[in-house]
C-alpha cells in the first residue's frame, strides 16, 4: 500500500510540475508576444536559460544567434538579457545614449556606485569625458603633436621587458609575470607615475590577488540573475573573498592618494591622480566622497587596462608558437623597414602592414572579450522593429561578430592576410571591433593597441620563439573568465645576436609598488 501510495504521490507531482512548467512557457510567450520583446529560447521557472548555457556561455548565445537571429532575448534567472549579434545592430544600438547605462546587480554593488566602468548616467559622462581629456594631454592620440609622451612611456616598458626575457637565456619561461608588469606599469604612468619590478614580491602577490578577483568576479556572475544563490555557503565564501580582495585593493589607492595629497604642488599636473587632485585644489569646499571615487577610478582603469594587453599579448605568443611561417614574414618586414639598430616605434606602423594585421586577425580568431560588459537600457527603445524595455541588459556577442561566415571566409582558419587589402594596403572591416562600440566602448582603446604593437614587434625583431622541447605546444582553446584567456603555456626566447635592443639609455623613474585586487 505505502508503494502504491508514494508511486501515486510521485506521478500527482511530476504531472502539476508538467502543468506548471507549460503555464509558464503560455506565459512567458505572451509576455514576449505583447510586449514585442526580441524572439528567443525557452527556458525553465527560476533559472531561465542559465542551465542549458554551458560552461562556454559565448558559443552557446552564438548558436542561439543562428536560430534567433541578429536581435534575441534570454531570460537569465529573474532578469532579461538582449543579445546583440550582429556588428552593424551593435555600432547603431551602441551610438544611442539609450543604452549607456549599467544593469543594477547584487554583484557589482560592491563597486556603491563610484568609479568609472559601473556608473550610469550623469556620474558616468562627466567621470569619462574627464578621465578622456587627461588622457588625451598625457598623449593618448592615434595622430598628432604629443603622442610621443604616450610611446616613451611604452617603450620604457617595452625596453624593462626585453630586459627581462634577455635574462632567460633563452629557457622555458611563462611570460605571464613579464607581460603583467608591462601593462600595469604602462597604465599606471598614465594615471600614478610609479612602476614596479616583475619580479618583486609583493608585485607577484598582488598579481596573483588580481587574477583571483578575475576568476571569482566570473564564477559568482550567476548571483546577478538569481539572487537568492547568494545565500549558499560556497558562494558566501567566494563573495567574502572577492571584497576583501577589493578592499585591499581600494586601501591601497586611498592611501596614495592622501600620500599624494600632501606634496601635490597646484599646476604641476605629471598624471591622472595630479588632475584630479587639481580639481580637489580648485574647489572651496569639500568633494563629497572624494577619495572613494578617485581610488575606484583608478582602481577600475589599472584593472581593465593591465588585464586585456597581458591577455592578447598572450594570446599572439600562443598562436606564433603554432605558425612558424607568420613569424618569419614578420621578422623580415621588420629587418626590411625597422633594422636592428633601434627598436620599432608608432611611426613604423604604416610600414609593418603585415605585423599589425597578424595582431589584429589574433584579437579576431582569439576573442579576449568575446561578450562585451553588459549595458542596460536607460529608457524603453524600439529597436529594428523590437521593443527593448527600461532596465534591461543589453550585451554585444563580439564572438559573433569575429566568427560569423556572414563577415568573414573561413572565420575558424588563421589567416592575417584578411586584414590586408588588393593594394598591399592595412584594412579593418566593421566586423572586427574587438574593443567594443558606441559610447561605452574601451576608454584605453588607443594605449592598449600601442602597446601590443610596440611590444609584439620588438619581441620579433630581438628574439627567436621557440615551442620548448617536450612541451606541447598552447592549447587554442580559452578559458572562459572576466576575459577568455589562453591556459597557461611556456615558451623559449633566444636572443638573435649581440645587437639586441634591450636597454635604455634614460635612468627608469623611481620604483613604487602597486597593490591592486
């Protein structure tokens, strides 16, 4: 009788779940129907389509894209998520100040609204256009008078790495470590003037906090489309660690800046930090939260802008290791129009058509941000024909747009010659836009491609790259985190004669330490 019973209670339940489930899928179309929202998959109560993504959630929106189309919604647990897949929806529907904003996520309230990447609005205009203006001064332009403070400052970097490399002697060594000091201590001249040693400690520590935040900010995305996950032990350890790790991180900064503070001399701006604390001079009465914006502001640009050139730099030392060829030609247009006496600068750019398109079609096939940092509609918008309501998040697949047939021949081969037209000249599809589009595209967009050529072609230019014997060579397939990264891999650089260009002739600025998580 007590079998029969708990058969009968179990069928009883699995049908009302039937039931509900269908209600649900009735519902939720009807809501779709009347609302005109972007036609999309089903998903399941509570979770929506979270469960069937994957753990490679880019290829997975991408296979949605071919059913869906080039507008699509997704229900993500409590929240509706617009994806973009298409390069030119993405450049109209970005160009709008319409979707500028930044969903509201139990996630990112750790950032309390300051900074400059996860603010909205009024904050986030005037926090940009400042941060852009001082930039440009500090010699962030693709042309004209004053960019050479922005390539001294690189080839500073540039010099300190091919230094460190020199010193491998040619062994195995994983440029993860070198690749990071550079792009952190290229950014943090632009905002701190300090640098730090690769191989220092406290660097190394710190490195290695940033990396963790990285990977837990991704393996805790899930609590922004349901809530209620927040409450599991796992995740409650997880969030504990990522905001002391930000902590840290914002201690450090506020420290700096009250340090600065004190020797600041009015009118004798060198940095970001000197600009902002011009502000602080000019103003009569005290900035409200002064100190918490300014280290978030830094914090947030250090982040961003350290991670995303280590990451595709990474990315195009995997993928010459697999091309011998691709290196060769590059090393021979480099001998042909550089030499060997002096290292390449931005001016040489025009020159080294070839090596720039080997560097583009890497950020093409590797996709570092293969889903762009979510937007979120600042008021309802009707978009080709769809209704986009307020408060929804609206993500452009940049995978998509670097992987469709529809914009490239064969998107899976690696091929840079894409990237350079009938007349042997550099061209750039409006499908690749690999920093993103519209108004919220990468603030740091010009410094970061400066560097990743000024880096890359010196590396070719002073030292072979060898695949080390007995190891295989770099997986191509990424690991999904804040970025898509490569899995770790080494590789053997020997120095390619006496005349390596590896010192600088100018004493390196004093050594600061940065802390950052």
């Amino acid at each position: 009788m007590l079998l029969h019973f708990l058969i009968y209670e179990a069928s009883h339940l699995l049908q009302c779940t039937l039931i509900l489930l269908i209600v649900f899928f009735m519902v939720s179309g009807v809501r779709k129907l009347r609302m005109n929202l972007p036609p999309g998959p089903w998903g399941i109560p509570f979770f929506g389509y979270l469960p069937f993504l994957g753990p490679n959630t880019y290829i997975a929106m991408y296979e949605l894209s071919k059913k869906f189309g080039d507008i699509y919604s997704i229900a993500l647990g409590q929240r509706v998520m617009i994806v973009l897949s298409d390069p030119m929806v993405i450049r109209e529907a970005f160009n709008q100040s319409a979707f500028t904003g930044r969903p509201m996520t139990p996630l990112y309230g750790m950032f309390k609204g300051f900074g400059v990447l996860n603010t909205r609005g009024k904050m986030w205009k005037d926090e940009r256009r400042f941060i852009h203006q001082k930039l440009i001064k500090l010699g962030m332009k693709k042309f004209g008078s004053g960019r050479e403070q922005m390539e001294q400052r690189i080839q500073t970097e540039v010099r300190h790495l091919l230094d460190c490399v020199h010193k491998t002697g040619g062994e195995a060594v994983s440029m993860d470590q070198f690749l990071t000091a550079l792009s952190t201590n290229v950014i943090t001249s632009f905002l701190l003037s300090t640098r730090y040693d690769a191989y220092d400690p406290i660097f190394l520590k710190h490195k290695e906090i940033n990396g963790e935040g990285f990977k837990l900010f991704a393996k805790l995305d899930m609590v922004n489309y349901i809530w209620a996950l927040k409450f599991l032990p796992g995740v409650v350890k997880d969030m504990k660690k990522l905001c002391a790790n930000h902590a840290e991180s914002m201690d450090f900064f506020r420290n700096l800046i009250q340090e600065r503070r004190k020797t600041y001399i009015p009118g004798d701006d060198k940095d970001v930090l000197d600009y902002y604390l011009s502000v602080e001079y000019e103003r009569e009465t005290p900035i409200l939260n002064f100190d918490e914006q300014v280290a978030q502001v830094l914090c947030d640009l250090v982040s961003a802008g350290s991670e995303s050139v280590k990451t595709t730099a990474s990315w195009v030392l995997a993928y010459l290791l697999h091309h011998d060829h691709v290196v060769h030609k590059m090393r021979c247009e480099i001998d042909e129009h550089v030499g060997r006496d002096r290292l390449p600068n931005m001016a040489d750019q025009t020159r080294l058509i070839y090596c720039q398109a080997v560097i583009n079609e890497v950020m093409r096939i590797a996709n570092v941000v293969p889903i762009a940092p979510n937007h979120a509609a600042e008021a309802d918008f009707n978009l080709h024909g769809y209704f986009i309501p307020k408060g929804s998040s609206v993500v452009a697949l940049l995978y998509a747009c670097h992987m469709s047939p529809k914009y490239w021949d064969e998107p899976q081969e690696f091929r840079p010659e894409r990237f350079i037209n009938e007349q042997g000249r550099l061209t750039c599809p409006q499908a690749f836009i690999p920093f993103g589009k519209g108004q919220r595209n990468c603030l740091g967009d010009t410094i970061a491609q400066s560097e990743i050529f000024l880096l890359l072609t010196a590396l070719i230019q002073n030292f072979t790259l060898e695949n080390p014997i007995g190891c295989p060579l770099p997986s191509l397939e990424g690991v999904q985190g804040a970025t898509l990264c490569p899995q770790d891999f080494k590789v053997s650089m020997k120095s390619r004669s006496s005349k390596t260009v590896t010192s600088d002739p100018r004493p390196p600025p004093a050594t600061t330490i940065l802390m950052h998580g």
